[in-house]
C-alpha cells in the first residue's frame, strides 16, 4: 500500500514542497501540481519528456510517466524505489566510492553535453539492483558552464568529513576522464584552482586530479606467481652501477626484474643503459617522469636549469630505436594484488608524486581503496616500506636488509636508486 510522504519533513524525499509524494517499500510515485494541463498538451509534454530521459539515459528503467484526470489533468512519475546516496552510511559509501565517481561523472557529463545541469546532490543519485547509478531529480536544468559543479565540490567535504585526499584523487581522475571524450565546456584549470583556495586536503587532491595531463599508456597487467622478482628503480643511466646490480647472484638467478622507471636522466650512459635492459629479457620496465620527457621535451620546461640542459643532453645521446623502446614503456604495471609505478599512486599521472612522511597515509588511503596489498614505487630514491602497524593507525617508516609481510595491510615499498641514491648510504639499492 502506498503510503503519503512529505517533502518538507522527509529526508528521504527530498524536492518542491509542493511534490505530493507516495511511497511503500517498492514504488515512489509524484505528482507534480505545478504540470497542470490541457490533456492534448499534457500528452505532447510527456512525449517530449520521454524522448528526453530516453536520449539522455540517466533514470531508473523502471521509471512512467502518467496522467491523472479528465479534462484539465495532472502529470505525475511513478519509479522503483532506491536508496538515495545521502542516506547511506559512510562506511558503504567508501565502498562504492569508485563506482559513484565514475557514474556520476559519465551521468553528469552526458547531461552538460546535451546543454543540461542535473543537481548535483548526493540526495539525487541511487545505485539500482545492477549497480548502476542513477538520477532520481525529475527536473533537468540549463547547463552553467560548471559552476553548479564547482559550488557542489567546495561544499562536498563538509557535508561529508570522511572524505580523504585519496577520495578526491578517485573523483578528479573520474571527471578528467569524462571531460576528455567529451566537447562539454568546462574550464578544469578554473574549477581546480578554485578548489586549490579552499584549504582542504579532498579538494586540493580533487584538483591535482583534475587538472593533471593525461598519457597514451595504460596499465600492463602482468600474471602472478610465487617466484621470487627483483626491484629496481631510478637507474639514471648510470651503466656501471646497473650492470653491478644485475651482476649480484640473487639479481642474476632471479627469472623476473622489475624495474620502476627514471630509466634515463642525469647520468652519462643513456643509449648503453638502455641496450642493456632491451636485451634482457626478464625486464619488466615502466616509464618514470625523465623517461617521459625524452617523448615529450616540453615537460622539462618545469625542471630546474641544470636538469633542463641534462634533459637536453640525455635526448641528443640517444639513439631512435631507444628512445622508441622508453616511448612504449607503460606508465604502471600491475598484478592480481600489487601495483608499480614510478612516483605515487595517489598522483594520477603515476610520475611526478612522492611518497614520504607527509603523503604516505593519503597513499595507503589509496591502496587501501582500492584493494591492492603492495605498490612498489621509485623516484624518491630512498629505500623502505610504508605502511600501518595496525589498521587505523597512521603510517609508519621501516628500513632493513629483510622486512617480513605477516599481516595483510597495505604497504608502499621502494627499492632505492639504482643510479642515485639519496639516503646517504653509498651504493646501488634494490630489493
């Protein structure tokens, strides 16, 4: 039986106060007294209406429109009842907190394309039975060129304080990845620097992900096994210290060698440091951000003077068929439940960010969302492992010639330089 439900008073049902609104534990149905009309006009309305959401795709299937009188006549909407986001628990919303960021950015997004604004409230969107999100507002409105969208982020963490640097990373990556498929016009660099003022560790991680330039390679996803798998990073085209580590007898004996980019830069061997690793077979390499720069010389425009001219130089020493092999070098690798990538996996860019004593919770945050036990990363050139004692704590440092795994809890292990360590103990690191 359906039963009379306020949206004045409801949390639940929320809207225009004048909305009358049934309810039992399957169906909603809402009549809108404001869409009082002349039965032919109301038909053409709802026709209208229809071809709309069917374009448009945002709504519950299970979703009608009806008529209610003679004559003059009511429009209402009858749907299957969902469970509004608002209304969950945090604790299930950081479980589908990928899901919703990838849904409402597509939702949103194909909207704004189409010259819409959909509210962007946590109370307007459900998941159904398959999973998918879904718009729940019957009333569509005129695109802003995204400033409902900026207001409803700046606004975001407050109504939502659970909300970490590594849930913000989640949504910018997600609307970034929207906004490059389609022509809708927002300023992203606007919206990000905006979000950047409002000191807040979620928005300035939101932002960061927005605005970060996006690369042609994907993941390399790579079979597991229980061999043992030797780590290597930030080499630098320092030839004699590679060639020394590959010389070690674990390193010799080992059937795979995974190496963590920063492959080139700084050192004086960048063309023999790459045949070298071309040749071997069990390599395993990724691209780190001085690898990149090679393909894209306008990156170093960031870096100092002295690392310009070096970026310069290491590209003049290169022969084509090793700049080709660093140009179809992936940005991560990753297993069934381990992550590499050259900088941080937090950083959506995958090169350019830094795990150490102020960025390591944000980045177990990130692991620990989703799912992967072990990130190896480089560019820190500091050998250790990150992660908690115990869960809920914050991460802790540790360093030694064997760290065991007993507990399963996410951790970020980096192997050292290979070409450059920075910890003050002399020699070539891996692990």
């Amino acid at each position: 039986m359906l039963h009379r439900r306020s949206t004045e008073t409801s949390a639940e049902f929320t809207g225009r106060p004048s909305t009358r609104v049934w309810a039992d534990d399957d169906t909603v149905v809402k009549l809108r007294p404001e869409l009082r009309l002349v039965l032919d006009d109301a038909r053409r309305w709802v026709d209208a209406r229809l071809e709309k959401e069917r374009a448009l795709d945002l709504y519950p299937p299970r979703r009608t429109w009806f008529l209610r009188g003679d004559g003059i006549v009511e429009i209402g909407v009858a749907c299957h009842r969902l469970t509004p986001l608002h209304l969950r628990a945090f604790t299930d919303l950081c479980e589908v907190w990928d899901a919703y960021c990838v849904g409402f950015s597509e939702l949103y997004l194909r909207a704004a394309d189409a010259g819409w604004r959909l509210d962007e409230g946590l109370s307007n969107f459900a998941f159904d039975e398959d999973g998918a999100l879904r718009y729940l507002d019957d009333d569509l409105y005129a695109w802003d060129q995204g400033v409902g969208l900026e207001a409803f982020l700046t606004v975001l963490p407050r109504r939502a304080p659970w909300l970490t640097a590594a849930h913000g990373t989640t949504l910018g990556a997600a609307l970034r990845d929207q906004l490059s498929e389609r022509t809708v016009a927002i300023d992203a660099h606007a919206v990000g620097s905006a979000l950047r003022d409002r000191a807040s560790e979620f928005l300035t991680a939101l932002a960061d992900a927005l605005t970060a330039p996006r690369f042609r390679q994907r993941a390399v996803k790579r079979e597991s096994s229980d061999e043992p798998i030797v780590v290597i990073a930030d080499v630098h085209a320092n030839f004699d210290a590679l060639r020394a580590v590959l010389a070690e007898p674990e390193v010799a004996d080992a059937s795979r060698v995974l190496l963590l980019g920063d492959i080139v830069g700084y050192g004086p061997d960048p063309d023999e440091v790459v045949a070298l690793l071309a040749a071997d077979d069990r390599v395993e390499a990724l691209k780190g951000n001085h690898d990149l720069t090679v393909e894209q010389p306008e990156l170093a425009a960031t870096y100092t003077p002295e690392a310009q001219w070096s970026a310069q130089w290491t590209r003049d020493r290169l022969s084509d068929p090793a700049r080709d092999w660093l140009a179809a070098l992936p940005l991560e690798l990753t297993g069934d439940d381990w992550l590499a990538v050259h900088g941080a996996p937090a950083d959506p860019s995958r090169l350019n960010g830094y795990v150490y004593r102020m960025t390591a919770d944000d980045n177990l945050a990130r692991l620990e969302l989703d799912g992967v036990d072990v990130c190896f990363h480089g560019n820190t050139h500091v050998q250790g492992v990150w992660r908690r004692p115990r869960r809920g704590l914050p991460a802790a440092f540790e360093n030694g010639p064997v760290i065991e795994f007993v507990q399963k809890a996410s951790a970020l292990v980096c192997p050292g330089s290979v070409g450059q360590p920075r910890d003050g103990v002399p020699g070539a690191a891996y692990a």
